[in-house]
C-alpha cells in the first residue's frame, strides 16, 4: 500500500471514529447490563412467568374476550391496544389507552395469568433497565435521537472497514496476536488497539450494522404500515374507522387468524387504529414455524367487525431484515453463555475505543506523516521516544 | 536486531487468522439464531474463539517493545 493510500485511510478511520467515540462508549457502557435484561428484571422485580404453570398464553386458556372484557373493567372509558402472547407461560399481557391512537405515554399495561383468567397485578415498575434501553435507543431525544446513534452506528462501520485496512500495512512485519507491552506505552496500545479491533471485527461489525438497523427501525415500520397494511385492506373498498362498540369476538378473530397461518404461534393483536393495524381489522402477528424465521412476524388481518380474514401475507425484505436483526444486536437468543461471551467482546469493543482515544490524545505533536510512519513500520519507528 | 529488515508478510498471510476468526464468527451468530440445544452450543463455541485468540496473545505477550 502506497504512503498516500495509508494516510487517506489513516484520515477516514481518525474521523469516522472520533466523531462518534463518545456515543459509541455511552452505547457500549449501556449496552452491557442491557444484555442481562432478563435476568435484571428477574432479579429485581420477581420473576412473575416463572410462578405460572399453566400452558403457553399463546396456545389455549380461558378465552380472550373474557380476559379483555376483564382487563377494559379495570380502565373504565378506555380502548384495547395491543394483546400479547408469550411462548413459554401462561402470561398474557393487554395494553390500553384513551384513544385508538394514543401514544405510548398514555398506555397501561395489564397483566394476566390465561390459564386461570386471573389479573396478575400491576406490572412492575422497569426502572434501570427501561432507563438504560431508554438512554441506549435515543437518548430521550425521541427518533432525532436515535437517527443520531444510527448516524454514529454507521460512521462506526466506516471505522471498521477503514482500521482493517489499515491493519494489513501495520502488520506487515508483525505477527498476528502480537502484543509488545514493554517501556514503549504507545506501542503496546497499538498493539492491543489492533489485535482487539481485529479479532473482535466480525462481532463490532455486526452488532453495529444491527444497531443501526434498529435505530432506523422506527420510520421503516410507519412505511409498512402505511404502504403495506393499506394494501392489504384497500382491495376491499375505503375502510372507515370502527368504533370500539362493534368490535366483535376475538377468539372468533383468532380462530380464523389461525386457519389462515396454520401451525405458526401469535406474539400479539394489534387493535384497529392502532400503530400496528388499520382502522377496522385486528392485527394477528404470527411468528415464523421455524427456529430462524421465529424472529419474523407476519401478519393476518381479521375484520374487526365480522371476524373474517381480510389478508394475510409476510412483510416486506427491509422488515424482516429489522425483526432478525434485534436478537443480533442483543444477544439474547442463545441463553447465558452467549450473554457472557457478549459481555465479553463488549469490554473488548470499549478496550478498542479506549485505546484509539489514547493514541489520538497522546499522539506526538506534528504531521499527519509521523503516523503513517508508524502505521507503515507496524509500530517500530515513529512511536519510538 | 534491526525488525525492519524481516520479510515482509503477504496479504493472505496477514489476514488469514482474522479472515478465519471472522467466518468462525458470523457462523456462530448465525448458528446461535436457528434453534436451541446443539446450535447454541455451536454458537458459544464459534463466538468464544476470538476471546481464545485473545487469550493466547496474552499469554505470548512480549515485555519489550
């Protein structure tokens, strides 16, 4: 590699990772007890699904409009927003609000056990883990906020790519894992800068891609739903809103959800006029019947008001792509051992943005060329004094 | 000892252990995300080798620059 092809990259990878170090710290630093969610929440809150034994909220228990006509007794005057099914205990959970429309500040969530029927009380508060989540998605800025950090998510991908080019001219002379931590500070940071940022380059590369993903998740749901839900439901002429007074029976609505996607599990019904449905159909989103398309829904729409399928087909490349890539961004979906090992490449992404802070901060004054000297020299000459 | 004067490794040469710790790496996240049991297994495997790698720097690690 030419010396002005090193100090182009050399350049790219300085920018695009001073730019979002401190974002990416404040995502890494609270991204690691994020991975421990689950068991955070079991910890302080009580573990509520671990005390149900019935069976799976989302293969049979006392019928859902029981529970619903239940759960809208506890908010007088409100509307249902969202049902949803767990997999692996009776827990089922409704959300209300005011308004069909209501935003997400607005929402109560109710928690019931489907085997008996039985409230199972108010939910307990998230606390640090939804503030961390909170902090870690935007910041509390709202979506500018997080089309910040998916910005930043992105200017970290650059500085992947651009520090394992610039891996190959520092290598050139040095072995792989090489890590000289002699007198020399500035090269034994070097050396760990590249051998972590190497090793840990796959994992960075797509826990940020994912991340950022996620971060311009937000915008690319409202475009489903506003192209492909209106799709779906204008091959039957304009819908006009329905009023909650004619919704009719939900397991009705379930059943014919069911029929139409056979052998797949609902995660949850979106209500008409909600986020995640039109303004006359339920909304039953169903995951996939394999392991690795359990993580993308697709969803069937049921008239709200005569209880018949409307549609039912999988959503689009870009959503699916956003659905897979929230397990990968958390690591939460290969039990403990993997939150471990995440934990632990995690530290090492925050070794490599320490470093690169280091080697910038304490970089000998002078040009630009002294780095590519020592970048050329794979750290032997220019670090040197 | 002049270090400057050693040969000069090829591409392959450089990238090949992290060319292969990449790959190990996407097949485990991949692997982690098609089911439980085995897979998973396959997945801390795959995804613990960079940390062994890095281990293995560790114990090598020169006290001179």
């Amino acid at each position: 590699m030419t010396s002005s092809a090193v100090r182009n990259w050399y350049l790219v990878h300085k920018w695009s990772s001073l730019i979002p170090t401190l974002f990416l710290l404040m995502l890494c630093i609270t991204g690691l007890p994020l991975i421990f969610h689950d068991e955070i929440d079991a910890f302080t809150d009580g573990n509520i699904e671990a005390t149900l034994h019935g069976p799976p909220s989302a293969d049979s228990g006392q019928p859902l409009d029981a529970i619903l006509t239940r759960a809208l007794k506890q908010r007088p005057g409100e509307v249902p927003l969202f049902m949803a099914f767990s997999q692996d205990s009776s827990l089922l959970t409704v959300t209300t609000g005011p308004t069909p429309d209501a935003p997400g500040r607005e929402m109560t969530l109710l928690l019931f056990d489907r085997a008996t029927g039985k409230p199972l009380g108010p939910v307990p508060a998230g606390g640090v883990v939804d503030f961390l989540l909170q902090f870690h998605t935007d910041m509390f800025l709202g979506l500018p906020g997080s089309l910040v950090l998916g910005a930043m998510g992105i200017l970290f991908l650059v500085a992947l790519i651009s520090g394992a080019v610039l891996y190959a001219p520092f290598m050139r002379r040095n072995r792989f894992g090489i890590l000289r931590l002699g007198r020399n500070r500035r090269v034994g940071w070097l050396d760990q800068h590249n051998l972590l940022g190497i090793v840990a380059l796959a994992w960075m590369a797509v826990v940020g891609a994912t991340g950022a993903i996620n971060a311009f998740g937000d915008p690319l749901v409202d475009s489903w739903k506003n192209g492909e839900l209106a799709q779906m439901t204008a091959a039957r002429g304009p819908v006009m809103p329905l009023p909650p007074s004619r919704y009719s029976s939900l397991d009705r609505a379930m059943a014919a959800a069911r029929a139409a996607l056979p052998g797949r599990s609902p995660q949850f019904i979106g209500f008409p006029g909600g986020s995640y449905s039109s303004k006359r159909h339920y909304a039953v989103f169903f995951q996939g019947d394999t392991p690795l398309t359990q993580y993308l829904l697709t969803p069937a729409l049921i008239d709200a008001e005569t209880g018949k399928l409307t549609d039912a087909r999988d959503m689009p490349p870009l959503n699916q792509a956003l659905m897979m890539s929230k397990p990968l961004h958390f690591g939460d979906y290969g039990g403990l051992p993997l939150k471990l090992i995440w934990a632990a490449l995690d530290l090492a992404a925050i070794w490599v943005l320490g470093t690169g802070v280091l080697l910038w901060l304490r970089r000998k004054p002078g040009a630009v060329e002294s780095r590519i000297v020592e970048i050329h020299s794979g750290g032997v000459v220019g670090a040197a004094g | 000892m002049n270090r400057l004067s050693r040969r000069k490794r090829s591409l392959i040469e450089v990238f090949a252990v992290p060319a292969l710790l990449a790959l190990t790496t996407m097949v485990g996240l991949v692997a982690g995300l098609t089911g439980q049991g085995a897979p998973d297994v396959l997945a801390w495997l795959l995804l613990a080798l960079p940390l062994g790698a890095l281990a293995l720097a560790w114990a090598r690690r020169s006290r001179s620059n």
